[in-house]
C-alpha cells in the first residue's frame, strides 16, 4: 500500500524516476507510525516472501520499490518487450459486460496487469468474485502498434485492451 498507492500516510517520498524510497526512512517511518514494527531482517523477508514478488530492493540495498501495479505516477523505466501471442486476465463475472464494451482499462493503476498463464489469471480472477479467464490477442495487439511491458516479477502491462482483441470462451 504505501510504496504503491499512499506513500503520503506514513510521510515518505516515492521517486517519480524508478519509483525507489529510501529503505532505512521507510523502516524508520513505518516503526513511527505505531501501527507495525519492523526492522531490516522483516522487510528483507518480507520482499523476499511475497508470493507475487511485487517489491526489490536496488543493487545494494539502500532503495526500495513496488515493481508495478502503481496507482500514483511513477517512470518504472519498463522497456517496451515482444509479448506472447496470448495473455490471460482474470476478473469476476460481473465485471464482464462492462469490459464487453470498454475492454480492459487501467481504472485507478498506471497499467493493465496481465498474466502469462492461465493459473495465474484465475488467482487474480478470484480475489474479485466467480473468476472468469479472458485470453488476449498480444501479439495482434503488438502488431498493431500497442506497446507491452513485462515488470520485474514477470506482469505484462499494457496501457488498454480494446475488446476486438478479447477472446471469450
């Protein structure tokens, strides 16, 4: 939450380069804030545990950051990658009719967040309600001029999905 979305709650910075903070403020800030006390050894474990990999630290530690899913503006400094010929996003029923007629949209997040296979896509699908997969046509995408990125813990992001390239099964 806070190096994603509200970094403003506990007082720290989040560079619009990169999206780093320092670790040690970070630390420092959250331990004054009173509601969790942590020290280097638990955020190491914690970055190193979480099961979708979404924070690293830079080369030597001093830096902290979410890989993707941000909500306030950051420059990640994502290069542009050759995305497979499908992508998979899951979502719940109840969301389809909208993205019948929109597509996928980035809503309040800076991208699109796509799987690469199918298991994962029914994770995300489930945390929202009766899960529904949805395959993406990428690589007509990408030839069509749609740029993809693939963030450190191996999310493909793309700025929209029209829906002439959702395959409905």
């Amino acid at each position: 939450m806070l190096l994603r979305h509200s970094p403003q709650t506990v007082g720290i910075k989040i560079e619009s380069e990169g999206g780093w903070t320092d670790t040690e403020i970070l630390i420092q800030k959250i331990n004054q804030n009173g509601k969790y006390h942590i020290d280097r050894n638990i955020l190491e474990e914690i970055v190193r545990t979480d099961e979708k990999q979404r924070y690293s630290f830079n080369a030597d530690g001093t830096k902290i950051r979410a890989n993707q899913g941000h909500s306030i503006p950051v420059n990640l400094g994502l290069t542009p990658a050759e995305p497979p010929e499908l992508l998979y996003h899951g979502t719940a029923e109840r969301f389809l009719n909208a993205i019948s007629e929109q597509g996928f949209l980035p809503m309040s997040r800076q991208y699109v967040h796509l799987s690469g296979d199918e298991e994962t896509a029914l994770k995300v699908g489930k945390r929202h309600g009766k899960p529904y997969i949805l395959k993406i046509k990428s690589g007509e995408m990408r030839r069509q001029g749609y740029l993809f990125y693939l963030s450190e813990n191996h999310v493909w992001l793309t700025e929209q999905v029209p829906p002439e390239f959702l395959i409905w099964e």
